[in-house]
C-alpha cells in the first residue's frame, strides 16, 4: 500500500510540474506586447529606434513629448476567443487625439511660418517652428488624461505551441488608432497641400 501511494504522489507531483508550465493565454501574450508598447510606444509600432541622430534638440523634444504621451496611453482587453490554432481577443484604448494636436500645431505654425517667410526666414527655421508648436500642442494635450476611445481586434496564432500575435505593426489601421488618428492627420495634411 505505500508503494502504491509513493507512485500516486510521484505522479500527482510530475503532473503538477508539467501542469504549471502550461502556455500563456492568448490575452496574456497581447497584454505583455501592449506593457512592451507602453514602455516604448514609437520604436515598438516601427519595430526599430527611430534614427534622431540628424535631428536637432528641439526635434528630438518633440519626438520625447509624442513617446511620453503615448505612454499615458490604457488598455482593457476582453473577449478572447480561441479556435483551434487562432484566436482573438478584443482590446479597448483610452488615446490621446492626436489627429487635433496635429491641427492645432499646424494651425500655429502656418500663422507664424507666413510672418517668417516674409523675412526670408531658413528651412532650418520652418522645421523648428513647426517642432516647437507640435511641443506647445502636446503640452497642451498632456494637461489631460487619454479620452479617446479606439477598439481592435487582435489576431493570433498559434506556432510551434506558443501563441503569437499577428504582424499587427503593419496593420494602419492598428497603428494609427494606437497614435490617436496622427497617421492619418498627416495622410490629410499632405493630401491638402
């Protein structure tokens, strides 16, 4: 009877072993990329550094300013569904609207940038104008918690056992939702001028 018993522990202790290391959820994979997006918004969207090594100080301000926005950024995640080796799961934003901080800045600088071409201003003067007003702006913004909702579907698979999020970097849908309509801000800003 008690080899019976140390056999029965034994196997209740390698199953419950083998049971603990069991693969995390499709909502534990997407709320550990969106941590990840939050710690580092702008490099996890473009999946490298950006390169500011040719910017001056006050781009590089400005780029800071987006990323320290965007990381005030939350998430609720929700509805996971699972069929066979794909899975969804719903994720609500709460984003900074920076669609209007973009209008708002560029509003700002098309007022000023007129006064300095009339004085033959620089290029290089134009590019910290606009930087500086996009700083104004998200300050302005950054006075405010996020109020902008955006949901979105996340797609994963599962690979090799482990679940994997869809290249969701390349969705624009995706992408400019995360940054608050900025993606298209700039589609209509160039598409106006």
């Amino acid at each position: 009877m008690k080899k019976l018993f140390k056999v029965l522990i034994t196997i209740c202790l390698v199953l419950v072993m083998f049971g603990c290391s069991k693969t995390p959820s499709p909502t534990k994979v997407v709320d550990e990329y969106l941590k990840g997006y939050l710690n580092d918004p702008l490099n996890t969207l473009s999946k490298n550094s950006f390169d500011l090594s040719d910017a001056n100080e006050i781009e590089k301000e400005m780029f800071n300013k987006i990323n320290e926005l965007l990381m005030r950024q939350t998430y609720k995640l929700d509805n996971e569904k699972i069929n066979g080796d794909s899975a969804t799961v719903d994720a609500h934003f709460k984003v900074y609207d920076f669609k209007s901080i973009i209008q708002s800045a560029f509003s700002t600088y098309i007022a000023t940038a007129l006064s300095l071409a009339l004085s033959d201003g620089l290029d290089e003067e134009y590019e910290k104008l606009f930087a500086q007003s996009m700083i104004d702006s998200i300050n302005e913004a950054g006075a405010n918690e996020p109020g902008q909702d955006f949901s979105y579907t996340i797609h994963l698979t599962k690979e090799n056992g482990q679940w994997v999020l869809d290249d969701i970097g390349n969705e624009l849908e995706f992408v400019d939702g995360m940054l608050g309509g900025l993606v298209s801000a700039f589609n209509e800003l160039g598409s106006s001028y």
